[in-house]
C-alpha cells in the first residue's frame, strides 16, 4: 500500500506548537545577544591566552604551527591553534600578515576579559544553562594549553569526575534543548499515533539521553515495541541504565555499544531481529561526527521500514563557544588533525553541516525531507540548532490534528 504523510506542513506546525509549549513563558528574545555572548567569551579568552603566551613579532609575523611550537602543542592537537586563528582572525582579533602568517594579537584588557565574563554568566542564567556551563567554558578557557599540550583531556573537562550534569544541561535543560527535543517527540508521538502497532525505535549516539527521555516519556511504553539506546561511550550506557532503570517505559530500553563510522546494522545482530527494519532512527547532535553524511543517511536509509522516518537534531553553524572543547575530542591520534571528512566537509576543518547541506544529503539518500525547525525568524534561530526529519517513501498517513498530547 502507497501511503505518504498528510500535509508536511502540519506535522512541522505541530512540532513547533509543541516545542513552543515547552518553554511558555521563557524570555527567548535575547537569545542572540545572549549566544553571541558565550561566543564573545571564548574568542576575547582566546586572544588573551595567545598574547600572553606566545611573541609575535608584527612586522614579519608568524606561522601557525610556528605558534603551536612556542605553546607546546601535543603533535594530535597542533591543528587547533590554526583552528583557533581562523575564529580569532574573523573576529578581528589577530591581525593577518599575508602567506598564511600572524600579526599582531592585541591583548584584551582585564576589564574587557571581566565583561566578557560576567555578561556569558548572565547569558547562560537567561538560557538555561544553570552553572554548569559556564563552569565549563572557564574552565576550558583555564586550561586550554594544558588541553593543547596533552596534559588534560577534554573528557576531564566535559565529564569532571564522571559527572554528566553539564552535559545534560547542554542537551536537555536549556531553551534550546528544551523546544528541539519537544519538537522531536511531538514528530515521533504523531507517527506512533497513525500506526496500529507500536514503534521500534532506534537512537544512535544516545549519550546522556537528554531526547531518549523526551520521546519515552511522550509515547509511554504503550507506543513503542522497543527503544534500542546506543552510544559508542559504555559509560554513557552505564548512566542510562541506571537513570531510566525507575521508568515504567525501562523494560522497553535495549542498550548496545554502536561507532557509526562501522556498519551499524553488523553491530546490532545480537541485540535486535528486526528483519523488517525500524520505524524511527533518532540522532541528536552527533549524526556530524561521521566522516561521511551521504555514507550514513544511506545506511539509515536501509535501516527504516517503509514509512519510517530519520529525526536529526544537528548544529548547523560553527560557534566559537566550542573552541575550547570539541576541536580536542576531534584530533586524530596520529596528528593528522580532525577526521578526514569525505563528504562536503572533505578539506576543510569544519564540524558542522549547513541545514541546507543536510537535507541535501537527505534527498540523495532517497529520504523525503518533511520538517525542518526552528521557523525561520524564530530567536532560536540563533543558536543554529535544528530539528530536520526525513521520511522514507511508503511513509504512513500523519492526522496531525486528530489526537491531544
């Protein structure tokens, strides 16, 4: 049977009434200034720790791995201060000589870097970030040639001692968290609600499971036949097992170590006998991590049943409030820098597709783009977070307007 889902721009429009019921009453007009904030605070620390530690002479300048040197850079991480120039060069924070080289780096002044630094604790109080954040970001910013050199890792910092509270800040508390994974269950809980048998449902990079909880806890345990939770990180599986083990929707979990950038469906053989493929494949803020997005969606492409659908929640624009921490989880090894990307980020040291790029990406990979949020004009706009869905063909009939959550 031909079915296809009823009206995509219903499905998204009740996507976003539900993700806008999530943060009633949260002040979002000031997102903008308040993320250009947390960027702010990274760049200006930046500055400051390269004026302060390495001499540049501004007549001749210097080379980036120049500079790495006089840091005393690890060889994995020696691509992140020529990462680090191109963010501070765009700011207008270091000057560019010409021939690749760098001038002069002005040192920002001690009221300017306390500025900085108290307006991102504002911001992150205003966004939800509680103090975890802003912990974070100083601390990184604290340690960032400790982090450049190898002395401490990025997971010290991200997961200090173990704790995940930071991160699920990230992920779950904030008001972008908060509208994107709503929005994400509203899309699956309408799915669920136009089938006559429950959903299996597939998570892939579940982490924390800051979304896992938002779509459990919408469906119930009803709706679903299963919810395999997968990570690459047995740690995260550890803290989900122990954090859902009281949910009357528990029983339903299945948990499975899972690198996406390894055949996924090999990896699952002995957790899941789903011949006829699953209904929802869900990856929140991690489907960037593979070297190749068209070689994923493909693979997920295979992975759903006729009627299924892909829900990404993706970053689609680099920040400079990542500087301090994602470049670090990225190095290679071998120090040949980030992963070699070999899809439209092949050459470059981006992290991030564009939204653009995605549904792209989701088009070549036979998948019908349907939703893409937040809308456009929207102040949550600004923290380049998206929720984008896709449907394999067959999908089933969606009456959006039929039931109340």
């Amino acid at each position: 049977m031909i079915t296809v889902i009823e009206s995509d721009a219903r499905l998204g429009s009740r996507a976003d009434e539900n993700g806008l019921a999530a943060i009633e009453g949260w002040p979002t007009a000031q997102c903008a200034e308040d993320v250009d904030a947390l960027d702010r605070l990274v760049l200006v620390g930046l500055a400051d720790l390269l004026a302060r530690t390495v001499g540049i002479a501004a007549a001749d300048g210097s080379e980036p791995q120049a500079l790495a040197d006089r840091l005393g850079a690890s060889p994995e991480h020696r691509w992140v201060v020529e990462r680090w120039l191109d963010d501070l060069l765009a700011a207008g924070l270091v000057e560019a000589i010409g021939d690749g080289r760098v001038g002069s780096i002005e040192r920002p002044r001690r009221t300017d870097l306390t500025a900085a630094r108290d307006r991102m604790i504002e911001a992150c109080a205003r966004l939800g970030y509680a103090s975890s954040l802003p912990k974070l970001l100083l601390d990184s910013l604290r340690h960032a040639v400790d982090l450049l050199q190898g002395r401490v890792s990025v997971q010290s910092i991200l997961y200090p001692d173990g704790d995940a509270t930071a991160a699920l800040e990230v992920y779950g508390t904030n008001v972008v968290s908060r509208y994107l994974n709503a929005a994400a269950a509203s899309v699956v809980a309408d799915l669920a609600h136009s089938r006559s048998t429950p959903l299996r449902i597939l998570e892939l990079g579940a982490g924390v499971g800051a979304t896992s909880e938002h779509i459990l806890g919408t469906l119930g345990d009803r709706n679903v036949t299963h919810y395999v939770f997968t990570d690459l990180s047995s740690h995260f599986l550890r803290i989900a097992r122990e954090r859902f083990a009281d949910e009357p929707w528990a029983h339903k979990m299945r948990f499975a170590t899972v690198d996406i950038t390894a055949p996924i469906a090999d990896q699952l053989v002995d957790i899941s006998a789903d011949q006829d493929g699953y209904d929802v494949v869900l990856a929140a803020t991690m489907a960037h991590n593979t070297v190749d997005v068209d070689a994923l969606l493909g693979e997920v492409g295979v992975l759903l049943a006729p009627g299924g659908v892909v829900v990404l929640i993706e970053t689609v624009v680099e920040h400079a409030q990542s500087l301090t921490t994602m470049p670090f989880a990225l190095s290679m090894p071998d120090g040949s820098g980030p992963p070699a990307r070999t899809d439209v980020r092949a050459g470059s040291h981006r992290t991030y597709l564009t939204a653009h790029e995605w549904t792209a990406a989701m088009v070549r990979a036979g998948l019908r783009p349907c939703v893409d949020l937040p809308r456009n004009g929207h102040p949550l706009e600004a923290f380049s977070q998206r929720l984008l869905v896709a449907a394999k063909p067959d999908t089933p009939t969606i009456h959006a307007e039929t039931h109340d959550r």
